[in-house]
C-alpha cells in the first residue's frame, strides 16, 4: 500500500492514464472520515477501470471505481444498497463511477456527492 504522497500521485498518474482521466490526490485525501490508501488499474466487459482504495475511520474499506463511459451525464449521485454495502452510482457523460463500501450511508452520500461536485 502506498502511503507516501508522492509514490500515491504517481500511482495515481499511472493508473488514471489508463482510462485517460487526470486524478487529484488533494481531492482523494479531502475527506478526513476516509484515509486514502491506493489505487489499481482492473479490467470490466474488456474495459480498463481504476479502482481508488480507502479505509473509514471505522475500518470498513471504501472503493471508488471509474471506468469510461459514452452515456449520459447523471444529475445526482444514486445512493443506494449493494451487496450489503452502501453505494453510490454517478457520471459525467465521459466516465461512471461508483463509490461502494461499509454501512456509513451519510459517508456514502458526502463523499460521493463532493467527488460528483469537484469531478474528480
């Protein structure tokens, strides 16, 4: 696990020029509740996704993952319940995104709501 900034925006560099999307660990690292851990490229229907890695303050691990997309943009954020675990589900017309993990629905909603807010 990378923990040191510079090995994590690098990672993330590497890792967001997969899908073809510019990664800020300032905002990753905005949320004080959700400790940013590291990121890793995975692949979905034979698309390149990123998925960014954290862990709550209460330990339960958090997931964000973008892959890109040619649909259309959402509104809002969905919140919703999957697989046990709250999630949020968004795009911006380019890319999708989804933020999944733990029982903290409020967490959910903050964080995905400021990720949808700041792109990013």
């Amino acid at each position: 696990i990378s923990a040191v900034p510079d090995e994590q925006t690098s990672e993330l560099a590497r890792d967001g020029a997969a899908i073809g999307k510019s990664v800020s660990l300032d905002r990753l690292t905005a949320f004080p509740e959700a400790d940013y851990k590291r990121a890793q490229i995975l692949s979905f229907e034979g698309k390149a996704l990123i998925q960014l890695a954290f862990l709550t303050s209460a330990g339960e691990p958090l997931a964000l993952c973008i892959i890109r997309s040619d649909g259309m943009a959402s509104e809002a954020p969905a919140v919703s319940e999957m697989e046990g675990m709250q999630s949020a589900h968004w795009s911006d017309g380019t890319y999708e995104y989804l933020l999944i993990g733990g029982s903290d629905d409020a967490l959910i909603r903050r964080m995905s709501s400021g990720f949808a807010s700041t792109g990013i």
